[in-house]
C-alpha cells in the first residue's frame, strides 16, 4: 500500500479488498487493534486543507481513503497511482461488515439518530443475519463534555466491539475518531453519511451519478439549504488547487 500526499493530507492508495485484509489480519493478531479510518471526499480534503488542527489529526489516522471520485482523479494524476476504483465509504462499511460477520467479529455504530440506528440494525440484519452488534449510541449533536467523551470510550471498550463504525458527519466524525483510537481498543471507521444510506433515510446518487464524479449534485439537489454553500466553496477551492497544482508541475 501506497501513502500519497495531496494538498498536506496523507492518503492510502488502496482498495476495499486490501484494507479490509489488513484490518482483519490487525484484529486477528491482537486483543487491542488501535486504529483509525476515514474515507474522504473533496469536501472532507478541503476541510483538512483549511485546518491546520483537523489536517494534523486526519494525518494521525492510519489510513485516510479516497471516498470522492476527484480525490481519486487526483491521486492517479499527479502521482500515477492507478487506483480503478474509490474507496467510498458507504462500500468500505459493507466491505468490513460482510468480513465482520464471517469472522464473527463484533462491531458498534456511533452516530446519527435513534431511529436511524433502529433501521440500520434491521437492514443489515437482513443481509447478514450473523452479525453480531456489540451495541450503538445514538449522536448528541453536540460537543461532548468531558465526562461524556470518557463514559463512551468505556462503553464501547466493555461491549466489545472490536469494530467500530462512525456516523456523525465531516468533520466531526474524523476528529472523533483521531480523538479517539488511542482509547478505544477497536478499529475506528468514519464513514460518512453511510448510516442514513443503509438505513433508507437518505438515498444514494445512482451509480451513473457517483462514477462521474457527481454524487455531490444529487445530494445537493435533495439538501439545496443546507449544502449549497458547502458545496460551492469546497468543489471550488477543490479545481482552483488542483489547477495551480497542474500549472506547477508543468
């Protein structure tokens, strides 16, 4: 596996087969895998790019993946590294779960509502009906007090669980889990807005839509007020480095 750098943040030129291997291969091999994941599209990039504490963290993490298609574009430009598919991580969840379930390796959901945990407990449990849940908890929305923020690391360490996956939103989600891997003895894996798609409370782009590059238009388009002005300086500031990036290299 290959570590590229794209605008300071330190990515993981992977793919779902390889990073689930090694994940597993890290839980078979220790009573304690500490460790990190986030999947980041060009939103997630940018947010690190803009912040120097948040592009520290992301680099803590032991493998960053490039979630969004232009992360990905941008990978094999500059750096040749021939990746054919992202690793978007509504995909790297169902990866890791179907291995989870195989290797009866437990796993907690961290994130979202209770509703949403509810319904992605019963979808999942349709597809792979030998899953075991060490457990879920549900988002504040909000910042944790300190007593919170240790009252959950223990919670999760004493279920078990020896994946976890986290449903929060970017940025909250990366800096949770950077924040955190160090105290919780599982395998920490933002995932992005995974929760709602499994769950059926949110819809996926169509698989036309997010190989071009434009899953960020279909969401858009569900979420215009909130989205719109994530969207419009992000995917700019986005074209406007990777342009001066390319007029660089030449």
């Amino acid at each position: 596996m290959q570590y590229l750098d794209l605008f300071g943040i330190r990515l993981a030129a992977t793919t779902y087969e390889e990073l689930t291997t090694i994940v597993f291969d890290r839980i078979s091999k220790t009573e304690s895998p500490h460790a990190g994941i986030a999947a980041l599209a060009v939103h997630g990039l940018m947010e690190g790019y803009n912040s120097p504490l948040l592009k520290n963290q992301l680099n803590s993490l032991d493998w960053v993946v490039p979630d969004g298609q232009p992360v990905r574009w941008a990978l094999n430009y500059f750096h040749k590294a021939g990746l054919k598919k992202r690793v978007y991580g509504p995909s790297l969840m169902l990866h890791l779960i179907k291995e989870a379930e195989k290797s009866q390796v437990p796993v907690f959901f961290y994130g979202s509502t209770k509703h949403t945990l509810e319904l992605l407990q019963i979808n999942l449990k349709l597809q792979y009906p030998a899953l075991l849940v060490a457990g879920v908890k549900e988002d504040r929305f909000r910042e944790s007090t300190e007593e919170e923020k240790r009252l959950d690391q223990e919670t999760i360490a004493a279920s078990g669980a020896k994946v976890v996956f986290v449903g929060r939103g970017c940025p909250r989600q990366e800096r949770w889990v950077a924040e955190n891997k160090d105290y919780i003895p599982a395998i920490l894996v933002a995932v992005g807005a995974a929760f709602d798609f499994h769950a059926g409370t949110v819809k996926q782009a169509p698989p036309f839509l997010q190989e071009r590059g434009l899953e960020w238009l279909f969401r858009l388009m569900q979420e215009p007020g909130r989205l719109w002005k994530r969207y419009l300086f992000t995917n700019t500031q986005f074209i406007l480095l990777f342009l001066r990036k390319l007029l660089l290299s030449w």
